[in-house]
C-alpha cells in the first residue's frame, strides 16, 4: 500500500490508458546547454504535448477514470491556465461538456484558448473565494464532476506517466529536474521515477517570486504561497495537501531562479533548441543552468522537464 | 549507374556515416495542421538539426568524404546563411578549419553564428563575382576544399538522407512536399524517396518572390532566379546544374506561396506546434495548407520538411 496519493502501479495503469492519447513527447538534447551545465541534459519536451503543456496527461487519465454515468454530466475546474485547457480537450475527446470557471480578469486570449477546446466559460470574480463558489454552484446544477488542476490522485498519476516515458527513453539518468507550482507534476515523476530508479535525485525548481515550496522545504512544514510575484504564471499556487507530502519526503531540494534567469533561458531555449517554451516551462532548465545547481556533485545525467509551450505571440518576452 | 549526381547508394552510405554526428530528427504531427490541410501531415523536423537546419547533414557528409590529406588544409564556402554555419560546424567536429566567404552587409548576427562555430569570416562585396573571387582566392592561399551549399554529389547525397529517416519512420507516405532554393534538399530527397518508394509524389515549395524552379518546370528549361524579393530568405538562389535535372524529371509539380502564407503559417507553426521555423523553414508547411495544394487529390499522408530554424529573436515577424 503506498503512503502517498497514488502508488506506481496508478501511474502503470495511467500510462496504458494515455498510450495513443497523449503524445508520447520527444527527449531532446543540446550541446550548448551541456556545455552551459557542466552536465549531459535530457529535456522531456511536454511543450510539445496535446493542449500545449503535460497537464493533458492528468486531465485526460481524470477524465477517463470517469464511470460512464459521472462523465455523462461533464466536468468542471477553476483555471485560467494550462489545466483549463487540458481539461476542456479531454473532455471533448470523451465527447462531455467541460465547465471552465475563469476570472473576469483573464486574458481574452486564455478564454478564446478554452472555447477553441470546446470549453463552456464562466466568468467569475478574480478571487479563490468566488472561483470556487462558482465552480461549486456549476457542480450542483448540472452534477459534473470537478477535476482539480492537481491535487488529485488520478491527476497526479496522469502527470507521473512523464517521468516513466523519459526514463524508459533514458534509463540510466542520475536526477531529475522539474518544475513546482502545486506539485502535481513532481509528484507524479518522483513516485514513477522511484519505482525504476530509487536512487534517482529528484530537485524541484520555483521561480523566487513564487518560492512555496523552496520555503516548505527549508521549515519542514507545508507554508502557503501568498501574492506570488513572477513571470513564470503557471507555477503561482501553493503546493496541495496530496502533492506537498511526496516534495517533503522524497525531493532532495528546491531550487529558484529569478525571473531574468528565467527569460534568458528561455530565450536560449527558443534560439538554440528552437523549441517554445513558456516561462514556467524554462524554469527547471533555468535551474539546470544555475550556479546552485552546477555546485551539486556527483550527478552527471539530468532528465529536464519543459513543462509547456503556452505564450502570446503578439510580443517577446525579453 | 545513375542518371544523376547522386544516387540512393549513395544516398545509404552518406546515411551510415552520418549516423550519431547528426540528430536523427523527430517527425511531429498537428491536428491542427491536419484539418487545415484536409490531409494528414507529417512533420519531419529539420529545424532541430544541429546548427539548425538540414544543411549540416551535406556539410558532413562532404567533410567527411575528404581524404586526410584534403581535409587537413580546411573547407572554403561562400554564403551568408545556413550552409555556412553547417559548414563551420562541420570543419570544427573534423578538426579542421573553415573559411567562409561572406558579404559585408551579411548582419552581424549572422557573422557571429559562423564564429560562434569556429568558422573564419573573410568580409568581400555583396556581389557575385567578387564572392566567387574572393572564395578562389582562398583556396588558392591555403588549399582548402570548395564545399558549395548545393550543387555537389555529396551535399546532394548528405540532404537525401532527410527522406531516408522520414520514411524510415512512416513508410506509407503518398507524397512529400520539399523547399526549394538551389535544389539540394529536395534533389536528394526525391532520389532517397523514389529509391524505396517509386511511386510517391514529390511536390516543391517555393516563395512567389523567388519561383525559379515553378517558371523552370512550367517552361521545361531551367530559369535562373533574378531579384528575389521575399522573406524566405534561404531560398533565393537559383537551382543547379545537378540540381535542376531531378527536379525536372522527378517533382511533380512546384507551389508557390505568398510572404503573407510564409508569415501566417510560421506563426502557426510557432503557436501550435510550439516549433520555431525560420521564413524558409515554413514555406513547405505554407503550401500543405494552400488551397491550391488542398484540390490535390488522392494524396492523403504527406510528408512536409520544416527545413530549417535560425532566426532573429530580436524582433518578431509579424
């Protein structure tokens, strides 16, 4: 029995039901970024996932979990983010409606992003109180089911299935770098990676405006994020009652960047690699190319996660 | 024996002797793409080759054919664009120098690319001529060996290989659509393509600002390109005499493509498939979603070459 939301054998089960759904995503590498880190990197490019980010792997396992009577009635979240989008996506592919509860405040362009997936957008005041008020009211008239953006089993174990195909691409890695915003993500590749590789060293990376985490590590107690203050809007929340258990006892440290470091990886990203990144998504490699990180010892191939690929191409970013 | 320059043997070997110098690159989809197009495409990445275009597989391929004794007095080119930044890269993994002839007005971050990959820039005119002169020059100074960007047997057979890996990895391919500039690319692609699939249709793509090779085949003689004006600035020169030959024969038919298609399906490219392509990279894509090529019937997989990916990020294109 495993002590933590889902177990490996979720994320096995994850990764049969993913398999033709969700893009097996390609593991990149580059000279120049070695160079740069001192290290060999492998980058698991979920940048180029369905729907733009790897939340498309949990959304989409969450969905199909579904008994065919809950899915009947759709789904619901609050996000304006990656999560909505994912959501929306896997519900049309199920063929349910998606109930997307959005702040008022956000950009025309998310919005137009989720009704493009065939998401139904409501509108709500841009605080978590009536996020969640709405997205409750949403469940009680039409009994969809809430699909929240990480602190869920199903979700979690969706999100694991990365670390399995990047280690069955490169199996001998010695650590692994990802992103932190409510830990979904690390959770899920800390528990999969483990299974194949117990040894491995996990690190998270935050952006230092956004530094929960960091600081939960540090005091050995959950501490929430307040007024997150970063580029890097997908990694703003706080870590979740499911996923801050997994970072506590199983990720070795967390690292931060500023935002510049930020920018400029990502722009080395997009130049050198000719990937898009979006700024969240260049934050564990901005980490890989640290001064921090470059201290660690001992650790020689490191799996790097691009989170997503989601920008606004109407401007740069630097 | 071969009617051509080059033929699939040749083509096979360059493929062995490229194998683990250059990335076998990923072949990506989009059901974007897919239902813009009315066809399914498939995506064979050129842009996340080393120096970031197809041009280090004919690089290679002619630096490694050189004996030892050629080799050790260096390679000589003239271009301001990806062919020398190949080139440079190319020299450099062998040990030996190269000299690259490039215009004065050549911008300076192009400049800087070629040095930043060990090549030696030797400044001349921005015409012709004294391009030619000044490259003869140097190879009468050091011995060095001509390497031109497109009309030589084994840059021909080094792009071939392209294909080779494309249908390697979807076999069942009706057609492929390939840019245009000198030739190089889609002369070794047709010949690789034809060599396991006779049957597969080879469509060119060019810029309407630079359609030598569309006015060629319409003519049935081979045009040379005057005053290009577009922002595929990869594909401006004329075919070649090796070149010309197979696309005579052996393409089907070449499209054109206008600077607003170039741009708009670049931004696609960039937002959906969170790609980075260069102008001439897209002009392929650009032509898979024209409506000239969408009343192409018969043809439903296609194989569509993002040729290269070094841009400018100092500014956007649209």
């Amino acid at each position: 029995m495993s002590t933590y939301a889902c177990d490996a054998a979720a994320i096995r089960d994850a990764a049969q039901r993913l398999a033709g759904i969700v893009h097996r995503t390609p593991v990149m590498t580059s000279e120049t970024f070695n160079r740069l880190s001192g290290k060999q990197l492998f980058f698991k490019c979920e940048n180029l996932q369905k729907a733009g980010a790897f939340k498309y792997r949990g959304a989409t396992n969450a969905v199909c979990r579904l008994s065919a009577a809950a899915a009947a009635n759709g789904v619901v979240t609050h996000s304006s983010g990656n999560h909505a989008q994912a959501l929306a996506l896997a519900a049309r592919r199920r063929g349910i409606p998606a109930y997307i509860v959005m702040p008022k405040t956000a950009p025309a362009v998310k919005k137009a992003a989720v009704e493009g997936y065939g998401g139904r957008v409501t509108l709500c005041e841009p605080t978590l109180t009536d996020r969640e008020r709405t997205a409750n009211e949403l469940v009680a008239q039409t009994g969809a089911t809430l699909i929240p953006p990480f602190d869920h089993p199903d979700v979690i174990a969706g999100q694991g299935t990365t670390a399995l195909e990047l280690l069955e691409d490169v199996p001998d890695l010695d650590a692994m770098i990802v992103c932190v915003g409510g830990g979904g993500l690390i959770a899920g590749c800390t528990i999969a990676a483990h299974s194949l590789r117990p040894a491995l060293r996990v690190f998270g990376a935050e952006p230092s405006g956004a530094d929960d985490a960091a600081r939960s590590k540090a005091a050995g107690q959950w501490l929430p994020q307040t007024n997150p203050n970063t580029i890097a809007d997908g990694l703003l929340t706080s870590t979740g009652q499911l996923t801050w258990p997994v970072i506590r006892d199983r990720v070795e440290r967390i690292f931060t960047v500023s935002d510049d470091e930020i920018r400029a990886t990502m722009r080395l990203v997009w130049e050198r690699m000719k990937l898009i990144v979006e700024p969240s998504g260049a934050v564990a490699a901005a980490v890989a190319l640290s001064e921090a990180f470059r201290a660690v010892r001992d650790i020689h191939k490191v799996g790097v996660i691009f989170s997503g690929g989601n920008v606004n191409l109407d401007r740069l970013y630097w």
